[in-house]
C-alpha cells in the first residue's frame, strides 16, 4: 500500500505489528518524478502496488479567509497538491497496476465539498475536484479491474488540524452540531472505510464517494 501523505503515514505506522514491513519515501505529489520514484521504491521493495491511498493535501497550513483575499499562490498551491498530486500519483501508479491485473485507488476528498462551506474557497474547489476526478477515472480504469472510490471525511482532529488554532476552530461549534453523532471526529473513524474500500468486500463498488461525518452531510 502507498499512503499519499506523511501524517497519515505517521499514523498508519502506529498501528502495524512489530513484524510488519514498512518503507518510507519523501516525495512531492505536485512534482510527477517524484511520484514515479515513489511507485518504483513500492515496486522494489514489496513487488506490488495493490492499493494507492491518494490523502496528501494542503488544509491544515492554511486560513480561513475571502475568496479575493486568497494570494495566487496559495491558491495555486492548493491546486497543485490536493488534484495535481493526485493525479500524478495516480499515473505514476496505475502501469504497475495494470501489469498487476487490477488494484484499488482511494481518493481522499471532505465533506466540506458537498457543504460548499464559505471561507476556504480554494480547499472546497479541490475537494470537489477530487469526487469528479474520482467519477472519471472509475469509467477509464474499470476494465482493468482497478477500483477507484473516496472517502470524504467532515472535519477531523488530527495532530495537524489541531497545530493550527485557524483551522481548527473554523466553524467548529457548527459543524459538531449538524452532527446526528453529536462528538468531535477523530482519525480513527475513518480507518474502517478505508480498510474497507482497500478489500475484497468493495471489488463490485467504484466511483463512489462515501461521506463519514457522523451523519452532517446525508450525500
């Protein structure tokens, strides 16, 4: 498995056995070698890329603030990261895949794209990239048995969200109480949905965006 972000990697390392195998790589997502040399470390050290975790993004640097007040290079750093990066990601790994016969991509996209939340025009606008990108690409990799489904999480309060007080005060109060599971989420309730979009139990699901925000968005 290839996770397409350092803090989730972080995370996802805490929670292997002793005797797992793990390697780590430091890559850009907007910058497409770096993708390819990603893959190619995956390749040379497992064999195989099964599963692509697209989560790598920029939210939890950034501020809330007007659409005409975002500079053009925050802007366009969001851009290149969060739908660039997947994309190139995703042609960076989906060769290795097709020589494979198959695989899963998961996109990581937020439930904040079906909000259209004000203040955070930029990081909206990727997000829902991310769900179209992940549409289209499920019509183009169908017939080679490669699944491509996302996951959009609401607001979670992981290490980095929590690092910057902007973010993670933004709209907080609201969003807890459109929640028909009235408590904060953490990155441990998104675990499952991935574990189950990376299996068997999913072969028959793509191009679907599952929301899992404790019931704020009913998508």
């Amino acid at each position: 498995m290839v996770i397409a972000d350092v803090a989730d990697a972080a995370h996802a390392l805490k929670q292997l056995d002793a005797g797992d195998a793990v390697h780590a790589v430091r890559a850009d997502v907007a910058v497409f070698a770096d993708c390819e040399a990603m893959v190619d470390a995956t390749r040379r050290q497992f064999g195989a890329l099964n599963v692509l975790v697209n989560n790598a993004a920029v939210f939890a640097t950034l501020r809330p603030q007007p659409f005409d007040a975002i500079a053009e290079a925050e802007w366009d750093r969001v851009m290149a990261v969060n739908v660039k990066g997947l994309w190139n990601c995703v042609r960076a790994g989906v060769p290795l895949m097709r020589t494979q016969g198959g695989g899963r991509i998961i996109n990581v996209a937020s439930a904040i794209a079906h909000k259209g939340t004000a203040g955070l025009l930029h990081y909206v606008t990727s997000k829902g990239a991310v769900i179209a990108l992940t549409r289209a690409l499920a019509r183009e990799l169908g017939s080679d048995g490669i699944t491509v489904n996302a996951i959009a999480p609401g607001l979670t309060l992981s290490d980095t969200v929590l690092a910057n007080p902007d973010i993670a005060a933004f709209q907080r109060e609201a969003v807890l109480a459109s929640r028909s599971l009235k408590r904060e989420a953490v990155a441990e309730d998104l675990e499952g949905t991935v574990v189950f979009l990376a299996s068997d139990d999913s072969a028959f699901m793509t191009g679907q965006t599952l929301v899992v925000d404790g019931g704020s968005v009913f998508a």
